[in-house]
C-alpha cells in the first residue's frame, strides 16, 4: 500500500492531522512536508527546519545559519498570506519546484536572477550577495523590492553559508 497522498488541504491547522515529516508532490511537481511552527511562522520568508522532529525552528538570518559551506535545511509557507500561528500544524514547501517568496526590502529581483539570503530582513531573498546563497534558487518573475513573487527551486530548498 502506497503512502503517497493524492489531495491534501493545505489550509493550518491546530490538530495534527498526519505523521510530521509526511512528504505531498502535488500534481505539479512541487514537494511539501507536514510540519508544525515552533514559534509564529511569516509567509513567504525562509525558515529553518529540523528533520528530527519536523519542526519549523527559526526564521533564516544569517546569525541562525551553520559555520562556513555547511548547509542548512529551508522551508517556505507559501500557501496562504496569513502567517501560521505557533504549533500550528502546515504543509510547507522545502522542494523542489516553484514556490512563492518575498524579495529584500531594498531591492528588486530580477526574472532567473541567482539569489542570496538577504542580510538585512530576516527570510527575504536578495539579488545582493550576502552571507547565505540560496542554491538552485531563482526568481521565475520580476519581484519588486518588498513584494511577492514566484521562484523556482532546482532541488530541495537549502541555504549554504558564504561568510
């Protein structure tokens, strides 16, 4: 018997409703984990997560990343406006495929621009090198400066420590 989920409400919940770490491809190709907020989770910024326990830990920032060229796991809810509230229960992006993200305050992101953990705003993506690139990350869209946009991710979403 497959585990596979055909149809999944991606809508939060305070009840857990499935095993923590569950995995969704949703009919486009993108990957979703079943997670829970430790903490309120902002959406369309990057967060830390542990696959342990399935946690959505920290907003990424770069005092939160691992020591140089060490990686660190992301995630993105990107389903809804609204944040998610804490211990809330959530299918989250972490790749790969395209998924929904805020660009840096102070600038804009230009369509299949490489791009980089913004320094400044905490989970934000930056055209500016910064201390965390995003690998296989790219904008699919101009996205303004402090605005929404599509992004793609080649494989699963990770933040790799330039400093």
């Amino acid at each position: 018997m497959s585990g596979q989920l055909l149809k999944v409400n991606y809508a939060p919940s305070s009840t857990q409703e499935h095993a923590l770490g569950s995995l969704h491809v949703d009919a486009a190709g993108n990957h979703y984990r079943y997670m829970q907020a430790d903490g309120a989770v902002t959406s369309y910024h990057l967060y830390n997560y542990t696959a342990d326990d399935w946690q959505i830990d920290a907003i990424a920032t770069e005092t939160s990343n691992p020591a140089d060229t060490d990686l660190i796991q992301c995630c993105v809810w990107d389903k809804s406006a609204t944040a998610l509230a804490d211990n809330e229960y959530a299918w989250v992006f972490v790749g790969p495929g395209t998924f929904t993200i805020t660009a840096e305050a102070g600038g804009a992101l230009a369509v299949d621009e490489i791009v980089y953990l913004d320094g400044e705003t905490a989970g934000t993506l930056s055209a500016t090198a910064g201390p965390c690139f995003a690998p296989g990350v790219q904008a699919l869209e101009a996205i303004t400066a402090g605005a929404t946009g599509s992004a793609v991710c080649a494989h699963a979403l990770y933040l790799e420590d330039t400093a």
